[in-house]
C-alpha cells in the first residue's frame, strides 16, 4: 500500500566518486524528444546514478566507453521519451478527497473523446442538476446523527440543465437553482440534515437551510449574521431581497464555516482540520487518485492554493511516501503566508557537481497564491468593457461581475508585506478581462516600490483582449508605465486552464457571447506579445490529464451541454502548434516556478524525471498532415524519476 508507511527520503547520500560508467547508471536509447530551447530531437539520454543527466546525443557517441554494468532502457521504435508532464495549477488535496465521493460526485460527464473506459455511466442523471442531487445516497439523520453533514461536491449549473419537471423534488420551487439553492437542496437530499454542495468551479457552494442552522444558529432577535471573515475574502452570503439567506455560497471564505464544520471523520473536513492525518490514513481511492497522476504522465505538479502550515505539511508528508511516483512544489495563500509569517522554501538540496544529491519529490513551498476575482462560469470573474456577462444567458444580471477586493490598493495593501521581502514568487488568480487590468494595476504598483526579482504567475488569464495581453508584454520589457511613472521589468507569465475551451467554451457563448467567447485562453496575443504560456488542469475543476491539454490547446473544440450534439472550434487563431502545447505542460511550466535549472527539459545537468509515451505527438500536428484529435488518446507506457520508473511494469 502506497499510504502504508511513512518514510523520509534521505536527500544525499555519501561523497562517491562521479563517473558515467559507475553502477546505477542508465542509457536511455530511443527517438528523444527533449524540448530544449533548440527543440533537439536525439538518440540516447544518460543518467547517472542520483539521476542527473550526464550526456544526450547520439547512441553511437553515447555508448562509447560504457561498461556493461551501465543498464540500458531501450525504447520500442514507435515509442518516444520526453521530459515528464508538469501540471503549473491544482489542488491536490481536494483532489484526493474528491476521489473518495462516489455518487457525491456530481460533475457532469467530460464530451465523448474524454470519457475514460469505465467511467461514468450515468450521464443521463448528471445532465439535469435536480436528478444529479436526488441520485446522492443519504444515510438517515437519525442513523448518523441530524448535525451531521451531507458533502457532494461538482455540481456545475453552467452546463447541467435546470428541469424541475423532471424530477419530483423540484416541483413548486423557484424558475432558477441559484435563485433559491437552500429549497432545491432540502427537497432533492435531505432537510433533516446539513447539506453542503462545491460547485466545480471551486469558487461557489449551496447549503440548505439545516446547514445555516448548524453553522450559525439563529434566536428570535438575534439573526444570524456571516463571520466577518466571509466579507474580508471577497466572499458573500447571497440574500434574497427579503434579506434572507438563498443557499449561495460564493468564495472560498463564503463557504468556510461550512467547512470546518463537517463531521472530522470525513476527508475533505480532515483537509482542513488534520490534513496530516489525510496523509497517515490514506486509503484505497486515494491511491487510484494518485495513481491517476503518474498514469497521466505526470511528473511534477504545483499545489496552487494551500491554506495553512498544517496543508503544507501534510502535501510535503505525501511526497515521502514509499513510492510516490512525483514531485510536488507548494504555493501558499497570502493569508496563511502573513498570518504564519512564513518564509519560502526550496527542495532540501539539489543535484550539481560536487555533491551526491538525489533531488527530492518535495520542492518547497516558495510561492504567494491571490484571487483577484472569481469563477467565469461561476458567474464571479471580474469583466470591463467590451465584455460583460448576457441578459438572459447562465449569469444573467451579473452585469461586468465582481472581484474579490474593493480596489486595486486592497490587493496592494494585502501582500505588500511579502512582496517587499523580495523572496516570494507570486501566483494571481486572474479569470476577466478587468481582473487582469487590476493584478497588472496592482503588481506595477508593487514593483514601482521595490522591484522583485522573481517571476509572477497569472492564472487562467481567461477572457483575453488584445489590449491586456500587450500590457504584459511591456511590462516583461521594462516598457511598463504606471501613473506615469516607469515600471521596472518584471517577469510575467500565464497560465490557462484550456479546459475553459473544451468543456465551458459553447456555455460561454451563451454566457458573454461569441466574440468574448472566442478570446478564451488568449494564445494568439501570448504569442504576439512574447509572453510565456503554460495549460493546467486546476484540478479538482478539470482532470489532470496533460495529453488532452495539448489537444485541447491544437484542436480550440468545444461542445454543447448537455448532450454534446454540437460540435466545434472555437477562437481558431489563438489555436497552438503542438511543440508549443508541449512546452506548455513540461519546460514552461517549470519556468513559471523557477525549477528549469532542474526539470522540465532534457538537457545535461538536469534531473532526469521523463515520460515515454506510446508515439510522438509531434506526428500529429495539422501542419505536419497529422490528426491532432488523436493526440488525448497516446498511450502513456512508463514515468522516471531520478532515472528510476515509478511503477513496476
């Protein structure tokens, strides 16, 4: 068992005499698609035995003067080697806990390409938000205890149909679910007990009225009122214009009480309560979630939002787990970070000559992690002119939506602190076009006062306008201005969920309309303006899947919900070559977080972490003749770290 034992990997061993011919060295021999910056195609890779690359060329150079104790790993002709996958943005603990939720799991089903052999079955269920919640098995209160919470997680009314015809519990309700959630909850799963349901945007929540009862009790004279931390995170407890509380949660610290109060015996309240203890007790569905990762191809991801000391413990104790099979760095949130005044870190050592370090699965936790605003989908991204959200459309009446802060001087007065410390690299959560406007507002202003060397992430970076994405350009040259001053250069990279395009991109249409639409993930104006770009998965809100990331990024498909009989390219100029995607979930990602001296390329002095897979998707880019909707379905055959497979095969 994976979560069985706990075990710290020593991170160097004693002084040996370096050499290629030494024991424990490999050759790798194949097609070797390395992703340098002169875009190498090679024969052969060799590693030495902490699994630093020594040498890459051709076979024939390779293997000469190698002794026959050097093993070698001989690719099959079809097969290529490639640096390993590097997903720039999830949350891997939700993402464990959400493995555990069986029929909790609300999402609707991936379009037909994405479907995994044995997934879901039930499609038809999980179209229509009403059948999706009465389908959740509920235990009865007075079996479990009627303060006991009923978790779902997923659901996505953005793209679930809305029908109360169809199911009874929906009948005499409101004309909209998020209208009036806390009714449809009661109805369709429980009144009895607290029910709280994510949505998959990860920036909303719905709870009946049991669950305002349990978490903030109220007595005639004396309502209930939010915890002054909901408003001080941006979040909200949406009322009706009575002034009562519908069930909409927005924000992480909208839904926070909820949280904390869960049973603690249920894993996602361990993640906030004992996330430690999430690691130390593990279980069967946590390890295929795991597995899942390396079987996907990935070798390091970055854990973009942890929220607590105790969160960045429990992900570092993960990592030194008797074959975990990959690397993670850790992004902390602002507020943790300040309240816990909390230093970066790095991974414990790193191989160069001299020393005989095996670099560690856990790099450290040396990022800052801020939400400027929220959900697209959700209705919570942060517009400006043109783009505002459809009358009529998912998010009707949201207007140009909202952000998490009042002003682009909160955001400034927030992690002015960090960012003068000149230590941190900082990762802001960018949905809208104005949300965009203020980070870039807000980090022009912060580098004006003390210029920070370290690069800065957007992320998701979503609706694109020509205009934001030449500010970022300029600012990467020091050609920036801010209230007429000059702005020092500043190193600005993106990061998209590209998962926008293929799953929420036709919901968007009908949500901001098709010009706005067709500017999602903005690859055409990264190019234009020389901004690296990187494709996430941000689970739990798409799978981690970086294969289907690149195709994804060629093909720009999307399809209509919920029955996918609509079928097509959307934004076809922003549409990347497939050495670009490529890039764009190893090398670049591994740029954004300051590890390229380490990973993300094949080169010699760097950290041998590889993929083979089953063909080269190089094979199948357009330009080239080749089908690019293929590419999701090339088989993953084996992941290195350290030059040592992850799995036994």
């Amino acid at each position: 068992m994976l979560i069985a034992a706990l075990a710290f990997l020593s991170s160097c061993a004693a002084p040996i005499e370096r050499g290629p011919a030494r024991p424990g060295a490999t050759l790798f021999v194949g097609k070797v698609v390395t992703l340098d910056d002169q875009g190498t195609i090679a024969e052969a890779v060799l590693v030495d035995d902490r699994g630093q690359i020594l040498k890459v060329g051709t076979e024939r150079e390779l293997r000469q003067g190698l002794g026959s104790e050097v093993e070698v790993v001989q690719l099959a002709p079809e097969q290529v080697l490639m640096p390993g996958f590097f997903d720039p943005h999830l949350h891997f603990l939700p993402t464990l806990v959400q493995s555990v939720l069986g029929t909790h799991d609300l999402a609707p089903c991936l379009p037909p390409p994405y479907q995994t052999p044995g997934g879901t079955t039930d499609c038809k269920r999980r179209n229509n938000v009403l059948s999706a919640l009465a389908a959740m098995k509920v235990e009865a209160a007075s079996a479990v205890g009627s303060d006991t919470f009923v978790l779902g997680m997923n659901l996505d009314p953005s793209r679930q149909v809305f029908d109360p015809a169809t199911e009874p519990c929906g009948q005499g309700g409101p004309p909209d679910f998020t209208a009036q959630p806390k009714f449809y909850l009661a109805k369709c799963v429980s009144a009895d007990r607290p029910v709280l349901i994510l949505d998959q945007s990860g920036h909303l929540a719905y709870v009946n009225q049991k669950a305002f009862d349990v978490v903030c009790p109220s007595t005639p004279g004396n309502p209930c009122t939010p915890p002054a931390s909901v408003a001080a995170g941006g979040g909200e407890w949406v009322t009706d214009k009575d002034g009562n509380f519908t069930g909409l949660l927005r924000e992480a610290s909208g839904f926070a009480p909820f949280m904390k109060a869960l049973s603690q015996n249920l894993p996602m309240a361990l993640m906030h309560s004992e996330p430690v203890k999430l690691a130390e007790q593990g279980g069967a569905d946590i390890e295929r979630a795991i597995r899942a990762l390396r079987d996907a191809g990935v070798t390091t991801i970055a854990d973009g939002g942890l929220e607590s000391v105790s969160q960045v413990n429990a992900v570092k104790r993960f990592t030194e787990l008797p074959g975990f099979p990959f690397r993670i760095t850790g992004v902390v949130v602002a507020d943790a970070a300040n309240a816990a005044k909390l230093q970066p870190t790095a991974p414990a050592c790193e191989p160069k000559p001299g020393n005989d370090c095996a670099l560690p699965k856990w790099l450290g936790a040396g990022g800052i992690k801020l939400w400027v605003d929220g959900s697209t989908q959700g209705c919570t991204a942060k517009l400006e002119a043109p783009y505002q959200y459809l009358e009529g459309g998912h998010c009707s009446g949201e207007g140009e939506g909202r952000a998490n802060y009042d002003s682009v001087q909160d955001i400034v007065d927030q992690v002015s602190s960090l960012w003068e410390q000149g230590l941190w690299r900082f990762q802001i959560h960018a949905n809208g076009n104005g949300a965009n406007t203020w980070a870039l507002d807000a980090l022009s202003q912060l580098q004006q006062s003390k210029e920070n060397p370290h690069r800065v992430l957007l992320i998701h970076n979503t609706v694109g306008q020509p205009a934001v994405s030449q500010r970022i350009g300029d600012l990467r040259k020091g050609a920036g201005a801010m209230n007429g001053q000059p702005v020092p250069a500043l190193d600005i990279q993106v990061t998209h969920l590209i998962g926008h395009v293929a799953y929420w991109g036709d919901a968007f249409v009908g949500m901001v309309g098709e010009e706005a639409a067709s500017e999602l993930d903005p690859i055409a104006y990264d190019r234009e303006n020389g901004i690296p770009f990187s494709l996430h998965s941000d689970s739990m809100v798409t799978p981690t899947r970086p294969l289907w990331f690149v195709e994804q990024a060629v093909t720009r498909r999307t399809w209509s919900y919920p029955d996918f009989t609509k079928e097509y390219v959307l934004g076809a100029k922003h549409a990347a070559t497939v050495e670009e995607a490529l890039r764009a979930v190893t090398v670049v990602p591994a740029r954004h977080h300051e590890l390229d001296t380490l990973l993300g390329s094949i080169e010699p002095g760097k950290v041998a972490d590889f993929v083979v897979l089953g063909a080269n998707p190089l094979d199948f880019d357009p330009a080239k003749g080749g089908d690019p909707t293929k590419i999701s379905q090339i088989p993953v055959i084996q992941t290195y770290l350290n030059g040592r497979a992850t799995q036994a095969r």
